[in-house]
C-alpha cells in the first residue's frame, strides 16, 4: 500500500530544517541541486545561506534562529492562506500546540 | 540566596534570545482569532512542562550509555528549557487573555521506551533519535512556518525564542549520532536494528502529529503565527522524508527505506 507522501517538497521550512540536519552530520552534501525557486518567485538562494550559516562551527541555535526569520520574512506571505475563516473561539483548543518532544515508544518485539 | 533566585540565574545563562518590550495589543484581532491562539499556547505550555519528562528520562538512559559528558549535559540542559518554555508559554498564554496556568502542572506523567530486548547504547540511540532528530526536528520546521507567518511582533519574539531553543534540539540527534559513528560503524546489526526501529518509528509519529482538523485561520490567525492543527502531519512528512531521512542515511542507517515504508508492524 502507498504511504502517504509530501506534496510540496520545498517549503522554507524544510529546506531550514534540512539545512540545520545536514549540516549537522559528518558530510555537508552539496545543496544547489535541492532548494528549487519559491512559491513567490523568489531565488532559492536562500536555503543555502541557511546551509551554511548552520554548519559554522560553535552554537549557532540563535544565529539559525535568525536565519529561519531572516530568510523567511524575504517572502513574506507567499505560502499563506489568508481566506477568511467562520470559526468561533469555541473552534479551538483540542491540542496541536505542542513543540516539545514526544516520548519515544517501545517497538513490539 | 533562594530557588527563585537560582532559577532566575539559570534562566538567564540559557536565554539565546535578547529580551523584547513588545506587549500585546488584542484589540488589533478578532477574537475568535486571539481565542484559537490562545488555545494553542496553554496547550503548548502542558506540552512543554511534560517534555522535561522526556529529555530527564533520556539524560539517564545517556548516562547509562556512557555517552560523553557533554553529550548528557546538553540532554539536561534541554530538559531545563522545556520549563523554562513552560513558563515563557505560559506568560503568552496570560498576555492573550487567558487564565494564569499554574504551574508545576500534575498528571500527565511521561515515560519513554526502554527498549528492554536491545543494548543501553542502543536504547538510547533509539530514544535520542526519536525525540530529537523525529520530534524536534518537526518542531523546528512547525515553528519556522509559524515564524513566517506571524505579524504581530510579540507574538514574533516568543516564537524565535523557543524556535532558538528547539534548534539545538532537533540536532542534538545527529550530533549524538556523529559521537558514536565510529562505534556504529563496526556494528552493521545495530545499524541494522536502528534502522527496523525507524521504520516503527516513523509510523508512530505520523500518528502522534495526526490532529483532528479545525477551521483554518484567517489574515489575523496568521498575524499571530496560527498553524492550524491539521497542518502539522504534513509538516512532519515533508520534514521526515527532505530533511530528517536523508541526514540519518548519512549514519549508515536506511532511512530513506525506513520512511517510505513505515509500519506499525515489527
């Protein structure tokens, strides 16, 4: 059976995350062949700034912080859905906040 | 000297990201917008004091492991920023109107795997790439589209501050696995089994990051960085099958493989 599979292989926030974990492995591979033009138009340059600024040496988590808000905030709102919306406060809630790690399951033997 | 003292202190020695005088102005937003917004970070603020759970249980099994010093040192650092995000989401959740949640939180005690049938060293390879490399990294990436998002500039600065953190979070896994390539590499069965895991993996977190749909959010929820909940399995796949698989391929594990064909099954 098919699994389910990305649509948008290309997002910015991909191509910071990929940036951010190859950079953090033992080879950088080189990145001018996966980061295609945005949705905007806009080149897709930056991706490899982010490739690069992850991989410097030291602690870079502020820096790369920087990076994700520097290289998106070029392109701002060209992956947003800005239609309007009938939902009420009661419509939220339920989860979906969370950004802290999952507790990792043990696999039936 | 008190705790409070102590904790302030060590707040400050963690903080990557400089203080902001932003304050909140709700009456630029509809409120059904400030309401979902709302929603998410007391959710967050549950989900970020339960995560030291998390990171705690993971610094012990990494000392069992004999992994380096620093390697368990960042593991309990990154438990500490989980409260500190606790807090911080908290403060957001309290500037967008809502109720002080009160902390410490009880109940919803965390546990993680102990993976009984394979070595320490391995158990914690397992753990230390789940929580990190699989979870973290699709924060990092959730996060990021947020940060794209938002306008408001409260709303900005709170965001970057956890996304600095979770930076280092979501390559604290390949950095981890870097320490033990040498050790890896002469053991192609446990590569082998890591990579059997990951595909058990995979699958349980598609799940775990699988919400039931809500209304999507409009120019005011983006504003405020909203990420409807339906959005983020897509941002775990497209995160897991650009970014996270091809990074672990790099350890000798099959993760490419291990992704496209996840199961439940063993």
């Amino acid at each position: 059976m098919a699994l389910p599979s990305s649509r948008d292989l290309h997002p910015k926030y991909v191509r910071f995350a990929r940036a951010l974990a190859l950079a953090s492995t033992l080879a950088l591979p080189a990145c001018s062949s996966e980061a295609p033009a945005s949705s905007s138009g806009a080149p897709a340059q930056d991706a490899s700034t982010g490739e690069k600024d992850a991989g410097k040496a030291g602690d870079a988590s502020t820096r790369d912080a920087a990076v994700a808000d520097g290289s998106i905030e070029r392109d701002a709102g060209s992956v947003q859905d800005a239609s309007t919306s009938d939902a009420t406060a009661e419509d939220s809630g339920g989860g979906g906040g969370g950004v802290g790690p999952l507790p990792p399951p043990d696999m039936p033997a | 000297m008190t705790l409070e003292q102590e904790y302030r202190a060590l707040r400050e020695g963690l903080r990557r990201i400089e203080p902001d005088a932003h304050t909140f102005d709700a009456s630029s937003y509809e409120p059904a917008a400030v309401a979902r917004v709302r929603a998410l970070w007391v959710d967050r603020t549950q989900n970020e004091y339960r995560s030291t759970f998390v990171f705690s249980a993971l610094a012990s099994q990494l000392l069992v492991a004999g992994a380096s010093l620093e390697a368990s040192a960042v593991t309990l650092r990154m438990a500490q920023d989980e409260l500190v995000h606790a807090e911080r989401c908290a403060g957001v959740a309290v500037a967008l109107g809502g109720t002080p949640p009160t902390l410490p939180l009880t109940g919803g005690v965390a546990t993680i795997a102990k993976h009984a049938n394979v070595s320490r060293e391995e158990c914690a390879l397992r753990n230390v790439v789940y929580t990190t490399c699989i979870s973290e990294m699709t924060a990092v990436a959730h996060l990021t589209l947020s940060l794209e998002r938002a306008r408001d500039p409260f709303m900005r600065h709170h965001i970057r501050a956890l996304l600095a953190d979770e930076t280092l979070h979501g390559r604290f896994g390949f950095h981890y696995l870097e320490s033990w390539a040498d050790w890896l590499g002469d053991r192609p069965g446990v590569r082998a089994s890591l990579t059997r895991y990951l595909r058990f993996a995979f699958a349980v977190a598609e799940r775990e990051f699988s919400w039931p749909s809500r209304a999507p959010g409009n120019a005011d929820d983006d504003a405020l960085g909203y990420v409807a909940p339906q959005e983020i399995v897509e941002i775990h796949r497209n995160t897991m099958e650009h970014a996270v698989a091809p990074a672990l391929a790099r350890f000798g594990l099959d993760a490419e493989e291990a992704y496209r064909t996840r199961t439940f099954a063993p």
